[in-house]
C-alpha cells in the first residue's frame, strides 16, 4: 500500500485482461517499431482492417509514451468497434500508467490493479451474496433491516452499497470496498447486526471481484451449505 497504485476502474472479463497483458508483454519483448506503430494510427479507425490487426496495433500504441499515443488511443476508445471495446480501455490505461512515468521522469515501481468487476477510486468492486438462514424468502422488514444494517456497516468502513437485490434464498450485492479494508470484517459485521433482528441470515457468504455470479452459479453454492432433504418437498394430496 506505500507505492504507488493504479485501479482500472471498468470492469473487464478477466479473460481479455490476460490476453491483453500477455500480448503486450510479447510485444515489448520484440522490441517493435515505435515511429511505424504510430504512422498505421489512422488504420485503427478504419471498418475495413481486420479487428485482430487492429488488436495488435492498439497493443503497440499503448506501448508508446507519447502524447500522440494516448490522444490516439483515447479517440477510439471512444467509438471503438464493438469487439474490442475492453481491449480498448486496457490500451488506455496502459498508456496512461507509461506516459505518466515518462513525463515525471519517475522510475518508482508502479502498481496497476485490474479485477473482473473494476473498482472505482481507490476502493474495488465486488459481488456479494448473503444466505437465508431458512433458505426461504426474506419478509418485508427483514429486507429493510437487512438493507439498513449493511449500509451501516459499509459505511463505518468508508464503504458503498451499489445496487442489492433480494432473490429467493439469498440476497445480492455490489459493492466498492477500499483496498485497505478487511472484507470479512465488514461482511461478518453486518450480518451479526442484522441477525440481532430475528436471527435469519446465515454467517456464509460469497465475496467476489472477478464476475457477477449466476443464478445457477449461487444455487450450486447454496446447495452445498444446504443440502436438499425430504422435508423440502411437500407432500403430494
């Protein structure tokens, strides 16, 4: 946390990300052309060149600590093509990260932190899931309790609460957690205060920062810490 860090703020499937990184990588290994890579620029804004090439020339702009480099590379992150949207703004930021470095002269080590959710500021996102204890809906007050209780959490700890929704058996979340924080405390401490109400969250619960979870995804979580028995199915009149 003493150096200096960079969050990319979008969230990207990780998947691009490390193609991305491990593209870039083999292109500063081969020592590539600066001075060509940007006299092609105008070929990234052309419908017509392959998208691979045009990955492969983003990737080489984004190598280049220049001024020119990154206005390119900022003009068609603006209207990329679809397909290479994400690939544009990892483009981006790694230019940024470069000609940062390069215009202040500074050799200091540099920390560029990417997850699959993104991050905003100096705090990441991330996928939560609470469980029911019953595993059955949540009542109306549950839910507003529930909803209170974590804000309140989230909030002792300079925390945000995005977007939450109640499903059936458990609850979703997203949201900005700073870097510093520890998560199980903020997570085990809004539970604990949302069962002095009635006791109906379970103390598991899913944290993530590289995906938004699936509906099959969490049931499948679910199903592991509650096994389905007899007594959830009713009796056949």
């Amino acid at each position: 946390m003493s150096k200096k860090f960079s969050l990319m703020e979008d969230p990207i499937d990780v998947a691009v990300q490390m193609n991305y990184f491990e593209t870039s990588f083999r292109i500063r290994e081969k020592n590539f052309n600066e001075a060509e890579a940007i006299a092609q620029r105008d070929e990234l804004f052309d419908p017509n060149v392959a998208l691979e090439k045009k990955k492969i020339l983003l990737t080489q702009i984004a190598n280049v600590p220049s001024p020119e480099a990154y206005r390119t590379l900022e003009n068609y992150a603006d209207e990329p093509d679809n397909e290479l949207k994400d690939w544009a703004k990892m483009a981006l930021q790694e230019n940024k990260l470069l000609l940062e470095s390069h215009l202040l002269d500074d050799n200091s080590t540099q920390v560029f932190i990417s997850t699959g959710l993104g991050g905003k500021g100096h705090k990441l996102r991330y996928f939560v899931v609470l469980f029911n204890k019953e595993g059955s809906d949540l009542k109306p007050f549950q839910q507003k309790v529930l909803k209170d209780e974590i804000n309140y959490a989230l909030q002792r700890h300079d925390s945000e609460l995005e977007k939450l929704e109640f499903m059936q058996r458990y609850t979703t979340m997203s949201v900005v957690v700073p870097l510093s924080s520890d998560l199980t405390k903020v997570f085990r401490e809004g539970i604990e205060e949302c069962n002095q109400f009635g006791g109906f969250l379970s103390t598991d619960f899913i944290v993530t920062n590289m995906k938004e979870l699936s509906n099959e995804e969490i049931d499948e979580a679910f199903s592991i810490h509650h096994p389905i028995t007899d007594d959830d199915f009713p009796p056949v009149e």
